[in-house]
C-alpha cells in the first residue's frame, strides 16, 4: 500500500499499541512524540515504528507536519492514537482514491465504542456550507468537511498548501486543512464502507491541567481560524463561544469543567 500512518502522541502509549495492531501489515507507521513519554522510544523500538522526538509539546498540527516531512509514500492517514482501523478500511479507502481521482482527501466513518456512528457534516468555518447530508450516508459523499481524527490525503497535495497550519496548536486544525485543500485541489469524499473506532478524550490522561489548556486552545484556535477565513467579528464570536459555555452546568460540576471554563475565557482575552 502506498500510504504511510503519521500519529501524534501525547501520553498515549496506552492506547497507541491497539491502534498500531489495527493496521494492515506492512504498512509503515510514523509516531511524532509531543511528551517524550517514558517507554514509548522502547515500544516503538520492539514494534519497528519510527519515532520521531519532537522539541516540546508542539501541537497536533505541527506534529503531523513533523511526521509528514519524513514520508515519501503517495498517501498519508492521519490517525489519532485512540483509533483504531476495522479490517479492510484502510484498503477500502485508498480503493475510492483510486476510483475519485480528482478528490484529494477521504475520511472513514467513525464509531465509539458502542457502535455510534458519527462523521463531520459541517465547519463553523464556512457557514455557507450547507450541502452535507443530514443522516449519515450510505454511499461515498462529497462532503464540505473531514475529521482529523482520521484523514487519507494525497501527499503532494498536503505538501502543496503547506500541512496543517502551524498558528494552530490545537482544534480547528482539520476544518482549516479541509477548506484550503477543497479550494485549491478539489473535493472531499467520505467513505461509509471504510470504518475506524474512535474513542475521543482516550489518548492523554485527564487532569484539570489539560482541560484548562484544551479550554484555552478551543477559543484562541477558533479566533483565529475565524479571523482566517474571513468570519465578521472573529474575536466577538471567540468571547460568545466561551461565554456559552460558562453558563452551561458542565462548566461548573468538577474541577475539569472549570478549568475548562477558565481555559476558555483566557483563551479569548489572548486570540
């Protein structure tokens, strides 16, 4: 298979051996180590992964760009740690780029653990979108956004706009990497028949520490993804999205959702 998986790991050596077993034999797996996590250089060693250290804690964009700078293969998938491949999907995905040439991004459909279905209908990005279809689709769409969480792209497409934008450490990073690879090469597809188990939140120990950070990252990246392409009052809509959230119960009931709450607030005052 002409494909190489890029991950990007942040304390996730729980969770990393289940997705790395998920994938085809053979084909090649690059970790991006965001936390130099003890233990993992040895996995990766024993299991004959590339892992590459990266400087700090970089983001999952910049990471990804990390990993993708070491591959030559003519596809990249994008993998969360706390993913994991059904049999056939990575097959069935590279199948439909073969079969939509002019698409240069393919996503599978996702499902937790229960057997939920979910996928990526729209962007706040884009608010014109409106083509997605509301219920999830039975056949390979066009679709106006993919999730990052695991995304086929055509290499050479990817290296063209330059990766993900290394302005954004976390969140939103897809969405933005989805529209400009939809205005400068073409569409999007979702594959329903191609499907990976995705556990969000799975992947990094949870502590009040890291909610306040993913608070605070969702708000600057939203600001300036917003300011990006072109959204009215970018840092107007940044200060609404964080204040919804404070008047939710959940913001309020553990320490996390505080954190988070405050996260959110100061992540606003600096997009």
């Amino acid at each position: 298979m002409d494909v190489t998986v890029i991950t990007v790991a942040y304390h996730s050596l729980a969770v990393l051996p289940a997705m790395a077993g998920s994938l085809p034999p053979g084909v090649p797996l690059v970790v991006v180590d965001n936390a130099g996590e003890a233990g993992l250089a040895d996995w990766a060693v024993g299991q004959g992964v590339r892992l590459i250290p990266a400087p700090g804690n970089i983001g999952f964009g910049r990471g990804c760009n990390l990993g993708a700078a070491e591959v030559t293969t003519g596809f990249l998938l994008f993998l969360n740690p706390d993913a994991r491949l059904h049999p056939g999907c990575l097959a069935t995905l590279l199948d439909a780029a073969r079969r939509h040439p002019a698409a240069v991004a393919f996503g599978p459909t996702l499902t937790d653990a229960a057997g939920r279905i979910s996928y990526k209908r729209l962007t706040e990005l884009s608010p014109t979108d409106r083509f997605a279809p509301a219920q999830p689709p039975q056949r390979e769409t066009e679709m106006p956004v993919l999730s990052g969480a695991a995304l086929l792209v055509r290499r050479s497409a990817f290296q063209a706009i330059g990766g993900f934008d290394p302005a954004i450490f976390l969140y939103y990073e897809d969405d933005d990497l989805s529209l400009r690879l939809r205005a400068a090469f073409g569409p999007l597809v979702l594959v329903p028949a191609a499907r990976v188990t995705h556990q969000p939140g799975s992947s990094t120990p949870r502590s009040p520490t890291l909610s306040w950070q993913r608070g605070y990252h969702l708000s600057r990246s939203y600001i300036h993804a917003a300011r990006k392409h072109g959204l009215p009052l970018p840092r107007v809509l940044g200060w609404i999205k964080a204040l919804g959230f404070c008047l939710e119960r959940q913001a309020w009931r553990n320490a996390s959702g505080r954190a988070h709450a405050r996260g959110r607030l100061a992540g606003a005052w600096h997009g």
